[in-house]
C-alpha cells in the first residue's frame, strides 16, 4: 500500500491522536480482553470511543503497524521443542534471491536479512525453522537446502537448548508478563550443551 | 486438545475480525456459539497454548529492535541471562549452541533508546553486545502450521 492510499484510508476515519494511539497500543499488546465486545471493552476502559478502537486497529492492520491480529501461539506448548536459528553467508548480490527462495519454504518461520560483523561473524541471512524434535529441525534443513540447491554456501545451525524469556514486542513500555519463564529445551536425548566459548569476552561496536 | 481449539489455532493466528462482536463473527463461521469461542480462547490462553489473543506487531514499524548476542562462559550464563531479562525492552531470550551462545532481541520506541539499552545492558553484564539490526524482512507472518497428533 503507497502514502497516498494510506491517507485516502484515514478519511472519514475516527482514529486517533499520537497520545490516545500509544495507550491502545499499550493496552492491546499482551492481548485483547476475552469479552464479547472486547473493543468496547478497551474503549471503556481508555475512556475513547468504541469506532476509533476499530478504526484505528484497522487502520494499523492496513498499514502492517500489525503484522498480524489473531491467536498468538507458544511453538513449545503443542510439542514443537527444538527450534534452530539457520544463518547463512550469501554474497550480497544474491541475498535477496537466496532471502525470498527461503521465505516461500513452509518450515521457515522468519527470514532476515541482517549485517555481517566480520570478523565474529560471517552470516548475513537468518532464518527459523522450527519442529518436535531436533532430527525433524534437521531433516526439514536437508531437504530444503536439496529442494533450493542451497548447498554452495556456508550455513551454522544454532539450536536453542534454552529459552530465558518470550514474550510479545513491548514498543510502548509495558510489562512483560512472562519475564520469568525459563525452561530447559533439552529434550532429543542428545547433548545440547556447546563447548565452552573460546571467546570470554567479545568486543563487537554495534551500529 | 479439543476440536475446536484446533480449528481456531487452524484458522485465527491471522485474520481475527476487527469489529463490533468479533467472537461472534467467528462462531458463526465455524458453526459454534460465542460463548463456545470465549470458552475455547480461555482455555487455550489459561492452559499456556497461546501467549495472547492479540496483535503481533511489526518490529520495524512499531519502535526499534535489534536482534543482539553475547558470548558467555556456560557457568555464568544462567546469571548473565537473569541481568538481560531484568530489562523490560528484552523480549525473546534464549541459549543457542554456537560461540555466541546468548541470543535476544531488544525493542525500545526509538533507536536513541534502544542503543541506551544496549549499552546499559553490556554495563549490567560486563560483555560485549553483537547487535544484528534488521536490514530486511523477506517473510510475511502468517502464523504458523501446526502438524497435529505426529
């Protein structure tokens, strides 16, 4: 969607202003409340109208503020226990082919495109795959590297073997409301533990 | 698992109606009652399958965030874990097998604040932070396929 479609959706829109925006924002982010109206709900609850909750969510849902609005699912709690960060070095005139190759593969979760910090790190392409256990992360890596003929360029597989913390984006300084969860993911019967780190302390500028 | 529950992790990761009853609105596609619909998002949300009946917002757009990891020595990493979680802006954290084996992403409502973070974190913990801002997103959040009972 371009600007100008963008301001043509906002006439005749009750959204509303910068302040009010950022308190629904808040008030959405860990969830809508599980009434039967619950837009109203936040209305009331914000002291706003009930239309400008709509609109506005609508309006964020059009113009991706949200990527998507609907049940937000814990991978871990349904059995998908092992996920894997697969990071892999593409030269950068290819990166954006390799990128939408992965993004159409159904077992990826996210595809990213982020930058080298040589000389730490060499990989410019993060992707997700997550699955049950390890051997089926793995299995869904190997056919798709055959699949995509992916083969030619280096990759690492970063298993998790532990999650501190997972909850949604807090853009609007909320709480985080499972600040605590800590959960051993080690479950394939293999050793996840990693060699210890060579690197004790890494200096890496961000930027 | 009941059916429904299913159904609605099948069909509403995405897509939720933004309207007056929106619950309703799913009942009747699905052939339920509303209260069916809140009972079966109660559950799912009390039982721990679902994190939130809500939006996900997009990174990029919503504030700053940067993908960041420290190498950690095994033996402190469950405290230096602890010092990066007591950060509100911390969202995902995790322990991955590789050099860099902390790994966590950072949101702040701007990029002024997120690097303030950044560095207070290195403060708190006496490492280094690698961070990956996003240069590109080439993946559209659907949600995600579940493979039930296999």
């Amino acid at each position: 969607m371009n600007d100008n479609q963008l301001i043509a959706n906002t006439l005749g829109r009750a959204l509303l202003d910068e302040r009010n925006q950022l308190r629904l924002r808040q008030a959405i982010q860990d969830g809508l409340p599980l009434t039967r109206q619950p837009y109203k709900t936040l209305a009331i609850a914000l002291g706003i109208k009930e239309q400008q909750v709509l609109d506005t969510i609508q309006y964020w849902t059009e113009s991706d503020l949200i990527k998507r609005l609907g049940l937000v699912v814990k991978h871990h709690s349904l059995g998908y226990r092992a996920n894997a960060m697969v990071v892999w070095d593409v030269p950068a005139d290819d990166v954006d082919r390799v990128g939408e190759l992965l993004s159409q593969c159904d077992v990826v979760t996210l595809c990213y495109q982020r930058p080298r910090r040589l000389p730490h790190w060499r990989y410019n392409l993060f992707s997700m795959i997550h699955g049950k256990d390890r051997s089926m992360v793995l299995e869904q890596l190997a056919d798709l590297i055959a699949e995509n003929q992916l083969d030619g360029f280096q990759r690492d597989v970063l298993f998790s073997y532990r999650l501190f913390k997972q909850c949604g984006g807090h853009y609007a300084n909320g709480e985080c409301s499972s600040r605590n969860s800590e959960r051993e993911q080690a479950e394939s019967g293999q050793s996840m533990k990693h060699a210890q780190p060579s690197i004790k302390e890494t200096q890496v500028a961000y930027g | 698992m009941e059916v429904l529950d299913q159904r609605l992790i099948d069909e509403y990761q995405k897509g939720l109606p933004v309207s007056s009853r929106p619950y309703l609105d799913m009942a009747k596609r699905l052939n339920v009652t509303e209260d069916d619909i809140l009972e079966s998002l109660d559950r799912l949300t009390k039982s721990g399958v679902l994190s939130r009946v809500g939006p996900v917002f997009n990174h990029k757009k919503a504030g700053a965030s940067i993908l960041a990891a420290m190498a950690v020595p095994d033996e402190k990493m469950k405290d230096i874990a602890g010092r990066v979680n007591a950060f509100d802006g911390v969202n995902h954290n995790y322990a991955r097998e590789h050099e860099f084996n902390l790994w966590f992403v950072v949101t702040a409502p701007d990029q002024a604040q997120l690097e303030n973070t950044i560095t207070a974190i290195e403060d708190a913990c006496g490492y280094g932070v690698m961070s990956l801002p996003m240069v590109k997103s080439y993946y559209l959040d659907l949600g995600f396929k579940i493979q039930w009972n296999q």
